[in-house]
C-alpha cells in the first residue's frame, strides 16, 4: 500500500488515506472495547494523541522499512503491528 501511496494520482493517494483514517478508528474503538473489558489493548496511544493521516503514512513507512516483509501483509494488520511498536502498553 506505500508504494502506491508515495507513486500514484491524488485520487488513488486520497483513497489510501481515507482508507487508513478508517482503520486507524476501528483500532482505536477495539481498544477502548478491551480497555473497558479490562483486556490488554492492542497499543496504548498517548492519551488521546490525535495522529494526522500523514502521521500515520510515517508509522507504516518506518514499520515497512524495518520489516520489509510486511509490505505484502493486509495494510489493517501492518497497522496494527506499526501501532504496537510505536506505541507499546509497557
């Protein structure tokens, strides 16, 4: 998914975008589920650190630099695993 972010038209790059704010909401949603469960959340993000898009395109980046193998997993999982690098719950 990044590298068609960082090579293709405005309107593709503004569907990924959209697309990523989408998953990073559900992610926050699971975890104030599990939060409220008393569940271990999947990340602990900064007390309610809003992250711009562009933010987020800068997590995956760095995660898909580190772990080149991720580029080819489902952009939702390779968030959720950059998320709980940045932001681990230790």
């Amino acid at each position: 998914m990044i590298k068609h972010y960082n090579s293709s038209n405005t309107q593709v790059r503004n569907t990924i975008l959209g697309y990523l704010r989408g998953v990073e909401e559900a992610l926050i949603f699971a975890n104030a589920t599990l939060k409220k469960r008393g569940d271990t959340q999947f990340n602990c993000q900064l007390g309610g650190l809003v992250l711009h898009v562009e933010q987020i395109v800068s997590i995956l980046e760095d995660y898909v630099t580190e772990f080149p193998f991720a580029e080819d997993r489902p952009a939702s999982l390779i968030l959720l695993a950059a998320f709980e690098k940045t932001f681990p719950c230790t």
